[in-house]
C-alpha cells in the first residue's frame, strides 16, 4: 500500500493562497496548475466528510497528493508522474463514498 499525501483545505483553519476559482502560479509568463485534476462536488461540509473523502482516495496507486476544499466543494488531484486517471474512476471512486460529482477539469499539459 502505497502512502497518500493529504492537504486538507479548511479556510477555518488556515489562510488559503488565493479565492480564485482556479489555483495557479503565474511565473514570467507560464501558467502553473497546482493540481492535474479539480473535481467540484456536493456535500463537502465538515471535517467527517473530508475523511471520508480521504479515505476513499487513500489506496488509489495512481495518485500522489489530494487537496479537499471544503469552502469550494471540490478536491484538487495530483497524479504521479506518468499516470493517468479517467473520469470515469473518479467518479466510481467519489460515489462509491456517497457524494455526487458535479464537474471534472484538467489542468492543461
């Protein structure tokens, strides 16, 4: 079992880079995702759902970091490298917890 870095984003707790809808870095001029997947969800709304939430990313091989925004409903996904992830597994893996994806994007490559 490999290990799952965990970044739980509760604006209650600490101060968040940025309210944008889109978390980059804008360095001389290139665009920086921080994260290869976003998924908004519903039903985000305490500590007990992100672990939840947490867990059911927890044994996933191809995934390296999640970060669960609960101000935002949505999970920033960091892949390891050269993995791939469909939507269709996210939104098996997200169900399969009980909460309902509304919309995936991808950070541009």
């Amino acid at each position: 079992m490999g290990k799952l870095k965990v970044l739980l984003s509760d604006p209650y707790q600490q101060n968040l880079p940025s309210q944008k809808d889109d978390l980059v870095e804008i360095r001389k001029s290139k665009i920086t995702f921080t994260y290869d997947i976003r998924v908004k969800l519903d039903g985000i709304t305490n500590s007990f759902t992100q672990q939840i939430l947490t867990k059911a990313f927890l044994d996933h091989e191809d995934i390296d970091t999640i970060d669960i925004n609960m101000k935002k409903s949505q999970i920033d996904i960091v892949l390891k490298k050269r993995r791939k992830l469909k939507d269709e597994a996210i939104k098996k893996i997200i169900n399969d917890a009980g909460f309902n994806v509304t919309k995936i994007l991808r950070a541009i490559s």
